[in-house]
C-alpha cells in the first residue's frame, strides 16, 4: 500500500518528506524535530530492541517475559506505525479532498465537512494522549472515525487508517500548551486528504 509495507526489519526512522520549519506557523520546527528525532526514533528503537528480545525469547523456550514484551510490541510498533502516517498526513498548506475519497466521505458521514468535525471533536476528546484517526474498515466497506488511546487501544481490528492526528501531549504542548482544541484545528489546516484519498483507493482493492 506504502512504502512502510517494503521495510524490514530492524525498522529504520523513516524520512520526513519536507523541512522541519516546513509546517510553521501551525507546527513549530522545534516541536517538530524534537517529536521526530526523538520520540518517533525512540518508537523505532523499542520496537527493534522488543523483536531482538523475542528472537532470543524463542532461542531459550523461556517464555517467562512474554506478556511484558508482547505489550512493548504493541506499544512501540503502533507508535511506528501510528508516526510514519502522522508525516504523511500533514502538508504544508494542507491538500484538498479528491473528488473520489469524498463521495465516499459523503456516502459514510453526509457531508464532507460532517467528517470533518466528528474528526477534529473526537480527536480533541480523546482521553488522556492518543490520536484520531479516519479509517477505512473493510468487512462493512465503511469509513470511520475512531479514537485511539496510548498507541494501540480502542481501534478496530483490520481497520486501514487514511489519516491520523496525534494528541500525545508532546505534539502539541510547547506551541499550543494545554490548548489541545488550538492544536487539532491547527492540524486540520496542514491535513493532507491527497494522502488519505491514495490510501483509501489502495484499502478498497484487498
């Protein structure tokens, strides 16, 4: 579908796409490298360093540590994933909504702008840190909008996520502070819908 699906393991932090001033006034650079360099690569280093433990889990057959690592695998592998599509869910000026993701959009929510107020009101809802997140849930051929808490919580299984907004407090805090509504609405501006329409095409052919 992407081009996260062609890495291997070890994981590798994956390129931005464009500068970390790129995104100002709506997302200062300082945030933004820190949220990359650091937060994102530490998602990436958790979850090649859980795979390493659980390759030596397998080697010894003790078993004793798997519950806490299965948990790590999540946490950090969701991190991953969940930071390689906020990148590409963000652009400098935004992009419009192509003609074919909206109809959908339309057929699912009413309205275009209907979605995009559920999105932005449940992303400011979320509870604790999390994001929101437009998805794509192919048993119903439906899209939804969801609530993700920590990283991997609340989803559904099997959903395509189009979309994601990140409301972790360490995305929004030294621009925005506790003004988490500011913040989603500042993302809404930067929101690519190209992107999300491209992975809605790729969701609707498996």
């Amino acid at each position: 579908m992407d081009k996260l699906l062609n890495q291997t393991y070890p994981f590798q932090l994956p390129a931005l796409g464009f500068a970390y001033e790129a995104l100002e006034p709506h997302f200062d650079a300082r945030t933004m490298e820190i949220h990359h360099t650091k937060h994102h690569a530490g998602y990436v280093t958790g979850l090649n360093q859980t795979l390493e433990k659980l390759q030596e889990v397998r080697k010894t057959g003790d078993y004793t540590s798997v519950q806490a690592l299965s948990r790590n695998l999540a946490f950090h592998g969701s991190g991953h994933m969940l930071h390689y599509l906020l990148w590409h869910s963000m652009t400098p000026g935004g992009k419009p909504m192509p003609a074919s993701l909206a109809k959908a959009v339309e057929a699912d929510f009413g309205t275009v702008e209907a979605m995009q107020a559920q999105f932005a009101a449940a992303t400011i809802k979320v509870e604790t840190s999390g994001w929101g997140v437009l998805a794509y849930e192919p048993v119903g051929r439906k899209l939804l909008v969801l609530q993700a808490e920590r990283h991997q919580d609340l989803a559904i299984w099997g959903v395509v996520p189009l979309l994601v907004c990140d409301v972790w407090e360490h995305a929004y805090y030294t621009q925005y502070a506790n003004n988490r509504g500011q913040w989603v609405a500042a993302f809404m501006k930067l929101a690519n819908w190209d992107f999300a329409a491209q992975r809605y095409a790729a969701a609707v052919k498996i």
